[in-house]
C-alpha cells in the first residue's frame, strides 16, 4: 500500500483502537492492529513522576493558551480534573509496529453487517441525507459509508477525554507542535459555547463525533445543519456531524455523481509501471491498452485517472478518478479511500469486489519495510527516507529493483521481494 497514516485531516480510521459495539456486533476497521496498551502493572513512580511534570506544563500551557485567545476561566474549567494519561502514550508509540494486508482491513471495514446497518441507516436517515446531497452537492452514500468506517454509524464515537487525550499527547515530545495546535483548537470550539469540556469526548487520538473530526477540521467545516445555534457532531442526532462531512467533501473539490473509481480487469501485456497515482492519464489511454470493466465492458469516462493495485498483480485492480484524491483528504490511506468508496457502492447495492486477493502473502512489519528501504538504498536505487511508510517513492524503487531481476514491476513489498533483496545482497558479498 501506498501510505499508511494521514493526521492532516481525519486521524480516528488509523488511529482509533478497535471497539466493539453491543448495539451493532461491530468492529471498528483499523488499518493497523489495536496497539498494546500500558500495562497494567507499570511502576507507579513513572506515573507520578510524569503527571508532576504534565501539571508544570499545563500551567505553562495556560500563557499560551490564553495568548491564543482563550479566556483564563475557560482554560480552568476545562483543565479541571485533567491528568496525564499514560496509557495514551503507549498506544502512540506502539501503533506503527504493526500492519494489516488491505484484504484483512476490507473484510472488517466493508463486512455483510456493516453493508447491512448501512443500508437501515440509509433507510432511517434518508431524507437527512437527500438534504444534506442537495445542499453540498455530494453524494450521500460517501457520506453514510464514512459514518460507517469512522462510528459504525453513531455506535462507537469513542468516550476519552478530548482534553486529557490531547494535552497527554501534546506534553510528550514525539508530535508536540502538531497536538498543541489541536489542544488550541478544541478551547477554541469549547468557548465558541457549542460543547461543553465535559461533553467533549472521542478517540486516545483525539478524533470526535459521529465522523470523527480532529479539532483544526471541526473548526474549518464543522456545520449547524440544524440551525440551532451550534455545530455539534457529538449528540445522538448525526445531522450536524454528516453535514460537516459533506462540507469536507465539498471544499475539497467533490464531484456530484462521479464514481470514486471502480474495479478493472488488466490485459495479459500490461506495462505495470504505469500501475500509479502518479500517472494520470485520459480514460482513453486505458482503453486503448485494452483496460476494461471487470465483467468486460467499456470504461466509463470521468476524466483523468490512474490504475491502482493495491495488493500488487496478483490483486484487484482499480481506475480511480478525481473522487478518490478528495476522500484522501480525509485519510491518506488507500485501503481506507477504498473502503470508503466500495461500502458505499454496496449501500448503493452493488456488489463485492471481484478479483481474489492474495491471501496467503503476510504483511512485512514496520522493521521489515525500514529493512527492505536499506537495502533498496544499498543497490543504488534512490531512496530519500528510511522510514518504514510505503509511499511513492518506495514503490518507485520497488518497480526499479523488480524491473532489474525480470519480476512484474507492480511496487508491490511482499516477503519474497524482501527475501530477493537479501539473496542479492549475499551474492554481491561472496569472495
């Protein structure tokens, strides 16, 4: 896969531990395992050396809280009770040892039961959703189905702090700046009146409501579809927090009644270089190469697209059109882009995807793809970071080592591509 974590937008899809619902059955999708969480038998004195020096830095977080504009009475209130939460931490910096092949992610984020509580969402908020399609110009299915990646529609919004998520996170070093800014903006949304500190609740990560939003996107499109006065995307009613999902959408570049992409079948002479989103090319070059619909048929035309293969050749494959890059925006991964786009066909009716996935090929763990990048480097292949995220740039250097060994240059890091690294780093080391 491409990328693996995107905390622009939207962070909850990778970041929210698994929950499971007792009014739905359901799981929450993760494209990584839960992470290990603190545990229970951590020596107390780390704890308590940690929350004397978090309460030095919420009193010094106070002058610049208030520089930003926030009152000293709302900074209190809100702080009132707030204590370091280690076993935040601990999910932090455990999350990206861990990995999931896109198949397993799909399975869980695109299951029968969730197509299935689509469809009754679907049906019980359908006039809402038709509202909120005509007022944003972007198609409710989306929509609904990132309400069901992110909440399982409304069951598992998350029950953390925002306050002591965000404050935890923005004491520990690793991401400060990025969480100082997020603890800014939550104040800010508390003292606009729309939510109380006590109401305000979420993900360890510090993602919230029915979409999850982090607190910088609330901010920039949160919506009062309501018309009561306030944006709240936290309450039993979705319709606020599905009308700032639309707004997202919308800011974005969304294209009313255009396909995020759908599923192809490749000729047996496919040139796999081409296999990128960085190739953006008119649907008639694709058809000329003989790309069609899986069942065969002429591909439809909504401008520019590029052809995705997310579990390399031996896995489906996708045309993705402009649609695809605004559900990024929301989160960067393409497993989940694709979830998104797919559980909302399905909502719409459609049907599974088609192709087999390989099954039986194991994800590399964070070490592996950080090993796999090295050696990639070490044969001479440019490679600008060692940082275990398979984007671009790695899957460049991919296709450039398979295409030196005679291999389909799909991008795709498997464990036998690691394996070929291995063996040809021994062979050029013999005497």
């Amino acid at each position: 896969m491409r990328r693996i974590c995107g905390l622009l937008t939207l962070v909850s899809a990778v970041l929210l531990a698994p929950m499971v619902s007792a009014t739905t059955g359901q799981e929450a999708p993760e494209i990584r395992p839960k992470a290990r969480t603190a545990s229970t038998s951590a020596p107390e004195i780390r704890v308590a050396a940690s929350n004397a020096r978090f309460d030095l830095w919420v009193k010094a977080f106070r002058a610049k809280a208030i520089a930003k504009g926030i009152s000293a009475d709302v900074y209190d209130r809100a702080f009132k009770g707030v204590t370091f939460n280690p076993s935040i931490i601990d999910k932090d910096r455990n999350q990206s040892e861990f990995t999931k092949q896109i198949w397993e992610y799909l399975d869980t984020a695109t299951s029968e039961a969730r197509v299935k509580n689509g469809k009754k969402a679907l049906s019980k908020h359908r006039a809402l959703l038709q509202r909120i399609e005509k007022t944003y110009g972007v198609d409710y299915e989306v929509v609904l189905a990132i309400w069901g990646l992110e909440s399982a529609y409304g069951a598992q919004k998350g029950d953390i702090p925002i306050i002591e998520a965000l404050s935890t996170l923005a004491f520990d070093s690793r991401r400060s700046k990025f969480f100082e800014a997020q603890l800014i903006a939550a104040l800010q949304i508390i003292q606009s009146g729309d939510i109380r500190a006590s109401g305000m609740k979420g993900s360890w990560a510090g993602a919230m409501g029915h979409t999850q939003f982090i607190p910088t996107s609330y901010l920039g499109f949160a919506q009062d579809f309501r018309g009561d006065g306030k944006r709240n995307i936290w309450e039993k009613d979705p319709a606020d927090a599905l009308a700032s999902t639309a707004n997202y959408l919308k800011r974005h570049g969304w294209v009313h009644n255009q396909p995020w992409g759908l599923e192809v079948r490749l000729p047996e002479d496919f040139d796999y270089s081409q296999t990128s989103e960085r190739v953006k090319k008119p649907v008639a070059h694709w058809r000329a190469l003989g790309v069609t619909t899986y069942d065969g048929k002429k591909l439809p035309d909504h401008g520019k697209s590029s052809i995705l293969l997310p579990a390399g050749a031996k896995g489906a494959a996708f045309i993705i059109f402009k649609n695809f890059q605004v559900i990024e925006r929301y989160n960067t991964a393409d497993a989940y882009v694709i979830a998104v786009g797919h559980l909302g066909d399905r909502i719409k009716g459609g049907g599974p995807i088609q192709a087999k996935w390989p099954r039986g090929e194991k994800a590399l763990s964070f070490k592996q793809k950080k090993q796999m990048q090295r050696l990639l480097r070490r044969k001479g292949i440019k490679m600008e970071k060692i940082d275990g995220i398979v984007g671009p740039d790695t899957i460049a250097a991919i296709r450039a080592f398979q295409a030196s060994i005679g291999v389909k240059p799909d991008g795709y890091a498997t464990t036998d591509l690691l394996k070929q690294l291995k063996q040809k780093k021994k062979k050029k080391q013999a005497p």
